[in-house]
C-alpha cells in the first residue's frame, strides 16, 4: 500500500532563476519535486505570473523580489536565496504572507576571503597596471611603488566570518591584522580591535570592507574617512555597493591620497552581461575593478546550491525555518505516529488559546508543540494524533488570525 502523504512530491513545483547551481537541481530531484529553471532574473510583472503556482522559489542577486510580485503566489512555501545578501527580497512582505526566506551566509565565504588576499597583493605590487601595460605592448619593468605585503597593517571593518578568515589568511603571508566591529567579536589569531573606525583607517595600509548594507553602513566610507587614511593605503570592497561612496573614492584616487582600490561591489549594477558598465572608477590607475564576483568559484556556488536546497526541503518535509531571516525559527524532529499542523498566524493575543480550545474539543491527545514568535506573526508547530489532525488543520485555518496552515503525514 502507498503511504499517504500530506501533498505528493512531484507536484511540488520548483522555479530556479539565475543558472542557480546543479548541486540544487540534485537535491531537488532526490527528493521528487518538479524543478523548471531559467538563465536570468525575470521583471516585476514576468515573475508575479510565474509564481502564481510555484511552491519553491530560488534567486540569486538580480532577481527583485517585491510585494506585488508576491501578491499572487497562491502556492508560494519559501524563497530560497543562493547567495549571502537578501537586499533584492521584501522580506517584510514575505514575512507577513508566510513565507520564509533561507540564504546561504557562509558558503563563499572562503572565495571571498581569498579574493580580497589576492587583491591585497595586486595592488601593493601594481600588478594589474603593469598586465594591462604589457598587454598593450609596454614594457615597464621597475620597482618603484612596489612593495611586499609581509609587515603591512590590513585593517578589517567588519570582523564577521568573511573578515575573520581574511584576517587568518593576512597573518599568515605576515601582516599586521586590525579590526573594528560594532559588535564585540572574539580576535583570531594576533588580530587586535580598534575602538572606532577612524583609529583603524589611520593606522592601517589596506581597509578591507565585509559589512552588511544597512542605513547604518550607507556611505561608511566616505569623503572624510578616505580623508582619515593613510597617504598612499588601499581600499577593497568586496561587502556591498553602497558602503562605499564611490564619487569621493574616484576623487581621492585622482588626488594620490590613496595608493589604488579593488571594488567588487557597487551601487548601481548592470543588470545583465550584455548590458554597459558605467562608473567613474573605470581608467584610474592602479583600481581593480571586477564585476561582483567575491563569491563566484565553483565551490562556492556548489556549496551554496546545497546548503540553500537542503534548507528548503527541510521546510517542505518538516516545517523547520532554522536559518531563514524573515521568520520565527523552529525547528522539531519529528514523532513517529503523528501528523504535523503547521500554523503561520497573525502575532495577536490569545492565539495560542485558541487553537488549544480547538484541540480540546475534538479530544486530541498533543505530542508535541512548539511556538515562536516575532514582532508581526506567529509560527506553530504542533504534532497531533493521526485521526484528528485533519480536522484540526480545518479548523485552525478557519480562524481569523489564519495566515496559512498546512499539514504534514
């Protein structure tokens, strides 16, 4: 006899935007779900239509994620986010219609710490000018403005789990390590914190940036903190466009103030390949400029297509949310011999009660239940008797704070 199931597994309907990795198509298929995936991101109007009857959603960073975009997703479970940042999503409107939304927070993080390392050695030994100069038939070979990194100060603002590793990997090719974080941090190896930002960007000769983008770091590096650097110190950005303002960047470059850049990250970004790349960094000496590709090495994208999948399918096999960044965070093993109601509910008072009254009244016996909360809804797991689950699935997704219920067999 087939088991039952609570919604058979090839109808589950998986729509993959932006060459997502094949790591997730494998873990998608080895559960059953139907996987339909698309080379690029889809307009505001295109991916409303499409998500009409999709129950997994996966991006990467080109795809905009709005309410409206989301108003008709009848059938929409999760959004699945394959990279680090979820700027592109309304997470607010994802949270209020019960959708959580998973990202993969660590698995580039070595890429991207290896980049910025890279970068640092490129720009103390000039190496990207004097490629170009060769490529264009000049040959300049000298010392001058060249130097070694063994002995120099990197400074690090934002010493999470990017910051940190690039810290690991500057003190073993011999550099002095700083950092500075709004949140107390534990120091790796001989790291030392610096109390403000500005005693670090004084005392360092790289800054390298691995900060969320928040109103906070808006323009953190600005006209008056490039001012703060040392003559001659290098800037990398490999964290998000916007901490860094990129017209007063250009100005003290032109000045000579600062010794070069490498950005990887910026305000406004082509939309797509094809499309023109517009910035007053372009053709200024000794910048690196590269097209937001911390994270692109085909271990990372393998990594994050795994972590991202496999959260999701536990959402859908289990209803745990641990690691989403919109939502109330549960997570349950389940019990053999139940079936498993989960409730996503407006957070209002006596909730809780009265779905306690609904189980009391059909005499069901709970094995388990679990509630969290944040500031908009609430989110129950709760695992009952096999012959009344269905009815009090009905009756729980009758009541007025109902925002969605599902359940699981």
């Amino acid at each position: 006899m087939t088991a039952r199931t609570s919604f058979p597994k090839q109808d589950i309907e998986i729509l993959l935007l932006e060459n997502i990795h094949a790591t997730a198509h494998e873990v998608f298929r080895g559960e059953g779900f139907h996987v339909t995936a698309a080379p690029a991101a889809m307009p505001e109007a295109e991916l409303a239509a499409a998500l009409r009857d999709v129950h997994l959603l996966g991006i990467r960073s080109k795809t905009r994620i709005t309410e409206r975009s989301l108003a008709e997703a009848r059938r929409l479970l999760a959004i699945g986010a394959f990279c680090i940042g979820t700027n592109q999503i309304d997470l607010g409107a994802a949270n209020r219609k019960g959708v959580p939304v998973f990202n993969a927070p660590f698995s580039n993080t070595r890429s991207v710490a290896e980049m910025v390392l890279a970068e640092v050695i490129v720009l103390a030994r000039k190496l990207f000018d004097r490629s170009s100069a060769v490529h264009a038939g000049r040959w300049r070979k000298a010392a001058d403005g060249s130097y070694e990194v063994r002995g120099k100060t990197l400074g690090i603002v934002g010493y999470g789990h990017i910051g940190s590793q690039v810290g690991v990997l500057a003190e073993a090719l011999g550099m002095r390590v700083l950092t500075h974080d709004i949140r107390s941090t534990l120091a790796i190896g001989s790291s030392r914190p610096c109390a403000t930002l500005h005693e670090l960007l004084g005392l360092a000769d790289f800054v390298t940036l691995h900060v969320p983008e928040t109103p906070q770091t808006t323009n953190l590096i600005g006209a008056l903190e490039l001012a703060a650097m040392r003559p001659g110190s290098y800037l990398i950005n490999a964290s998000r466009g916007h901490v860094v303002d990129i017209e007063a960047l250009a100005a003290a470059l032109r000045s000579g103030h600062l010794g070069g850049a490498a950005i990887d990250v910026f305000p406004v970004e082509p939309e797509g390949n094809s499309d023109a790349f517009l910035s007053p960094l372009r053709g200024l000496d000794n910048v690196v400029l590269t097209p937001h590709v911390g994270g692109s090495t085909m271990e990372a994208q393998a990594a994050i297509g795994r972590e991202v999948a496999v959260a999701l399918t536990k959402f859908v096999n289990t209803g745990a949310t641990t690691g989403a960044v919109n939502f109330p965070q549960i997570e349950a093993p389940p019990i053999a011999g139940t079936h498993r109601v989960l409730n996503v509910h407006r957070n209002v008072p006596g909730v809780l009660r009265d779905v306690n009254r609904i189980v009391s009244d059909l005499n069901a016996n709970i094995h388990a239940q679990m509630l969290a909360t944040d500031a908009t809804i609430g989110y129950l797991v709760m695992d009952l008797d096999q012959d009344v689950s269905d009815e009090v699935k009905r009756r729980v997704a009758a009541l007025e704070t109902n925002i969605r219920t599902r359940i699981l067999y």
